[in-house]
C-alpha cells in the first residue's frame, strides 16, 4: 500500500478504510509505513490502527516517532498501549526515552512499575537487562491437564507458551515443552514428563553469551536464575538475535576504526556525531602511520642508491595488511562464535604459522616471477634485477607470516585484557605490519644487495 493512497484517504476523511488497510497489514509493515508521515498524520493513523495490533505496531517502530506519539497520547491511550505491551519490550522503550518521558511512562504503567524497574536495575548489556517477567511457571504436582488449563488462561500475557518452566518455590526442577503437553496423557503428572536440568543463565550473565546459548543449544528460551538460584525470568530468542544484530554492528564499526553507534540509524546520525566517532581513530592511526615515515625516511640513502625499491614498498605494504586482516577476521569470528579461546592462542598461532608458510611461499615466487618477466623484460624498469626480485619476494614471504602472526595474536591478547577483539581489527593491524614489512624490507635489502653494502 503506497503513502499516496493513505494520504488520499486521510484528506477524505475515510477512516473506516484506513483501518480495513491496518487490519488486513502486518504490524511490522504498518510500524515502517507510519513514519513516513508527519507527525500529526502519524498520530492520526496510528489511533486508526486495531487495539489488538497498536502496542506490537508501537514496539517496532523507531524511538525517534515512539517518542512523537508517547508525547501526543493522552494518559488514558499510553495505558492501554503500555499494558499490552510485554514488559521486555516496554523496558526496551523506557530506555530509550529522555527523563521526562520515563517519568510519565513510569507514572502510567501502574502494576507494571515494579516489574519494569526491576529489569532497569539490571546492569547494561547482562541477560537481566534484555530478560521478560512474562512466562508460564507450573507446579511439579499438577497433571497435563491442569497445565493446559492454566496455559489457556495465562498464556496471552505471556512472551511465549513454547516451553514452559516447572517452578517449586521459586526454584527451576525442568522443563516441559507445548509438544509434550499436548502429546501426553492429561493425567500424568508434570514431574514425571518434564526435562530436568535445563540450561540456565544468571542474572549478571553477558548478554552476547547468552545470545550465542541459543545457536548453540538450539533453543527459543532461556531461563534466568538470580544469585540464589531462583528463577526471575527469561530471555526469548527475539531478544537474543536483537543482541547479536547490535554486536555484530558493533564490531564491524570497530573494524572500521569508527567508534560505534548502533542505536541510531545512519540517516538519523547528524554529521556532527559522524565525525566525532570516526575522527579519535583517524587521528591515532595518523600518529601511528608516522612512525612508517619515520622508518622510510631513516632508509633515505638507501633508496637513493637503488630507487627501483620504492616502486615496491605499496604492493608490499598492501599485502602484508591484507594478511594480517585475513588472520584477525577469521580470530575475532572465531572469537565472538566461541569457537576460539584465550587458552587457544597456541593452536591459533601454529594453524596460523603453516597457512602463513603456504601463503607466503606461492605468493613469494608469484611476485619473484611477476618482477623478472613483466618489471624486467616487458617494461624494462631501470634497475630491476635478478636480487631485486628475489629481496622483494623474500620480504613478501617474511611480510606475510609476520602479518598473520600479528593478526591472529592481536585478537586475542585483546580479549585477554578484557577488550574488544574487534579493536585490534584491520585499520590497527595494517598500521603495525606496514611498519613491520619495511624493516624487514630494507634489512634484507642491505643484507642482499652489493649496491646498498
């Protein structure tokens, strides 16, 4: 449905279709239309939008128009919106609202208050802060039926009906899923069928672990224990793959060398802000750059005597990055997925080593032939010589496993000292092997060629 045809029915007053549209629509849909109007004609449309649908509408949509709206409804229409909201979502929304706002959103959400304060209260970034209040907790005495029965009258207020948690005073015994009740016997008895020891997570638990939990034990939810190992909630698998879409984000603005910003989108971002995260990089890895100069420079008289070497400094320092970012990708995945660990650096550097062997030996004679054939005898470069190809190839080789060593070490000393892998990504590393290839360059070069002895 195009914004002409909204646009059209709003200045004719037909109302009633506009809501036959939002109700045929999906709320995702209708939550990315919305903005696309101004402020008071997405007032307007989002009051025509069906009960039932308006607070899941309200959850998709970006704080920038949830912030619009929140400030035009009445107190009586943010209730409504707030009650049917789960209370994970609502918190999501509280967060991302200035002072004011909360203070109204907090004022309106009546039984919900404590509950939404209580995840609020939950450091940033730990299961507890993205966890929801809403499941469906039964008694190890009750039979199948009587689970049903409770999950028929319950289970529109919760986040999902899934997997439901078997609770004796407030301690987790297992699990039972919608399959099993619906598959067993109404009599038997929920101790006698549940999943005993399940997979937990704690309150204060990193939420990226806990999102990488879900691909790794294939689940759709994960119950949360407090310190007392009693259960407060859980983390739904929407949550967690919002988790690993902002980290994901996250790391590759690091990658980039741009200091991350991933709560807004790149549209909404001014110019102002863009600079601020990119220009503290930019300026260290100019700073550092300088300490190239300061190696090319100290080399002057050497190049000065065989000036074909210059031609091959950018080719070298180029591939020598290339390899070293090859490295610490394919780390820092391993690293974010799990795969690799700290007490793995010594696997990672002998994998490392061979692969650095394989790639620097091919591309070594690749480049040793490259310089014979096309710099020496097809465009007859001044100075190209038998020891010339073979420095610059041998320097290559060297460049490149030193590369990947410094690649896939970097990594992992970074997570060692609790810091991002992503950091020591491709802008840091290339600025470290660029200075790494011209020292070896220009030593092997003295060590090689009877010109610069």
């Amino acid at each position: 449905m195009t914004i002409e045809v909204f646009e059209r029915l709003l200045n004719e007053k037909q109302f009633k279709a506009i809501k036959s549209i939002f109700d045929t629509m999906n709320p995702v849909d209708t939550a990315l239309l919305l903005p696309e109007f101004e402020d008071k004609q997405m007032l307007m449309l989002f009051r025509l939008i069906p009960k039932e649908n308006a607070s899941m509408v309200f959850s998709y949509m970006e704080p920038e128009q949830q912030q619009v709206l929140v400030e035009a409804f009445t107190d009586s229409e943010l209730k409504l919106i707030m009650d049917d909201m789960f209370i994970d979502d609502t918190v999501d929304v509280i967060e991302e609202m200035p002072a004011n706002v909360v203070e109204r959103m907090l004022r309106v959400a009546g039984d919900k208050r404590t509950a939404i304060n209580t995840i609020l209260n939950y450091p940033e970034d730990s299961a507890g802060s993205i966890m929801t209040l809403e499941y469906i907790s039964l008694h190890p005495a009750m039979t199948i039926g009587d689970a049903l029965k409770k999950i028929k009258s319950r289970g529109e207020y919760s986040e999902t009906v899934n997997v439901c948690y078997v609770i004796e005073k407030h301690k987790l015994l297992g699990t039972i899923t919608a399959m099993d009740l619906l598959t067993c016997d109404d009599d038997e008895l929920l101790s006698d069928v549940m999943e005993e020891n399940p997979i937990t997570v704690k309150t204060l638990s990193d939420q990226e672990e806990v999102a990488q939990m879900f691909n790794k034990y294939d689940m759709v939810s994960i119950p949360v224990l407090d310190n007392e190992n009693c259960m407060v909630g859980i983390v739904t698998f929407d949550d967690a793959m919002d988790v690993i879409q902002e980290e994901t984000e996250e790391d590759f603005q690091k990658m980039a060398a741009i200091a991350p910003n991933t709560d807004t989108p790149y549209l909404k971002i001014s110019t102002w802000e863009l600079w601020k995260g990119r220009i503290p990089w930019l300026l260290l890895l100019m700073l550092s750059a300088t300490f190239t100069g300061i190696i090319i420079s100290s080399f002057e008289d050497a190049l000065s005597k065989l000036v074909v070497l210059t031609a091959f400094i950018p080719m070298l320092m180029g591939t020598g990055g290339n390899s070293g970012s090859q490295a610490s990708v394919t780390v820092i995945r391993g690293l974010s997925l799990g795969e690799v660990d700290v007490k793995d650096i010594f696997k990672v550097m002998w994998k490392e080593f061979r692969v650095s062997i394989l790639c620097g030996v091919s591309l070594a004679i690749a480049c040793f032939v490259k310089i014979i054939v096309i710099d020496g005898l097809l465009l007859k470069t001044p100075g190209v010589s038998t020891n010339v190809a073979l420095v610059v190839a041998l320097t290559l080789c060297l460049t490149v496993i030193c590369a990947k060593f410094i690649g896939c070490v970097l990594p992992i000393i970074a997570k060692r000292l609790k810091l991002d892998p992503a950091v020591m990504a491709s802008p840091f590393i290339t600025t470290v092997v660029d200075g790494v290839s011209l020292i070896v360059y220009f030593g092997i070069a003295k060590a090689i060629l009877p010109e610069l002895m």
